[in-house]
C-alpha cells in the first residue's frame, strides 16, 4: 500500500492520477450515503466492515485502502465499479501524410478556417 505522504515526497507521477480516482470515488459514495440517509455504522454492517475502513473509503485523500473494500461499499451503495486501463502515449512522432490525403486536409483547413468562432 503507498500512502498519501509517501506519494506527495517522492514525487511519484502516478499520484495524481490515484488522488484523482480517489477523489471521485469518495464524492459519489458520500454523496450516496447522505441520499440515502445511510448511517455509517449501519453501512458497515451491511458491507461486512468496519466503520473506521467506510471512513477511509470515503474520505478523499486516504489512498490506503483495498480494492475489495471500495467494490463492496460501492456495492452496498447501489453502484457497480468498473476499472479500466488504457495505454498511455509516451512519445509522438511525426508521420508524413499519404500524397492523395494532402489535399483533403488542405480543404479541411480552409473549411474550418471559415467556421465562425463561438
């Protein structure tokens, strides 16, 4: 587990990423359980848990909890959770156009250079 001091020290690139995931999370499932009018005790029970591990849950810079926690609560909550990875672009190349594909782009920019600002 990496916590929030260590991340914010080490300068680790990830962290905003994580905070930011985090913080989503936390705001939807606190903004659940104040509609539902949920306590967090009961929740706890409902979720098998601890209350001290709902409050890491759902408070927004404590990273330092599992993956199993958060699916439950979220599941207690009526969400389902879904995680998704997708690559990342570490370099961008440039890359010659195809000779027939010139013109169209050139037409395409003065097409879009006609369009009104909004």
């Amino acid at each position: 587990m990496v916590h929030l001091a260590a991340m914010r020290t080490i300068r680790d690139p990830s962290a905003k990423d994580v905070f930011a995931i985090k913080r989503t999370i936390s705001r939807t499932l606190r903004s659940r359980l104040k509609q539902r009018g949920v306590t967090l005790a009961s929740l706890a029970r409902e979720t098998g848990t601890s209350r001290t591990a709902i409050r890491r849950v759902l408070d927004a810079s404590n990273t330092s909890i599992t993956l199993y926690t958060i699916v439950r609560t979220a599941r207690s909550l009526g969400y389902q959770v879904r995680l998704s990875l997708e690559p990342s672009i570490e370099r961008i190349e440039r890359v010659e156009a195809p000779a027939e594909a010139v013109p169209l782009m050139r037409d395409l920019g003065e097409a879009l250079d006609r369009l009104r600002a909004r």
